[in-house]
C-alpha cells in the first residue's frame, strides 16, 4: 500500500509547527507500515529462497528497516 508524503502545509503562522508535527508523525506511520511489510514478507520466505537473495534470517530486521526508511524518502 503506497502512501503519499507529499503535502502542501502553511510554512510560517501559527499552524506552521502543528503541520510539521502532523507530517513527521504521518512519515513515522509510513516507515513502520514499510518495515512491517517487508519484515513479514522476508520471514514468509524459506531458508532456500532467503539464500537465493543472498540473505540469512539475522539481516533481516537490518533490511527491513533500511527498505522502509529508503521507501520514505521517495
């Protein structure tokens, strides 16, 4: 499920820092939903098919993570 980051929020006034607290906290829910995916995705796969991508089960959570984080800068 993608997610759109991409929002028009007033840079200056009095709403300017609860916009920015509502756009960190809307990237924070987008990277975990990321993470988890891929996490499921990857523990899903047998030792086989985790080593046909050159993967063992303890990169996982390291992978997972920086596939999140990466998606949200996108």
């Amino acid at each position: 499920m993608a997610f759109a980051l991409t929002t028009t929020t007033p840079q200056t006034g009095v709403l300017a820092p609860a916009f920015s607290a509502l756009k960190s906290a809307m990237r924070a829910v987008a990277i975990k939903r990321s993470y988890r995916a891929t996490r499921r995705q990857l523990m899903a796969l047998t030792e086989e098919g985790l080593a046909d991508l050159g993967v063992s089960r303890g990169q996982i959570d390291r992978i997972a993570l920086e596939a999140a984080i990466g998606s949200a800068h996108h």
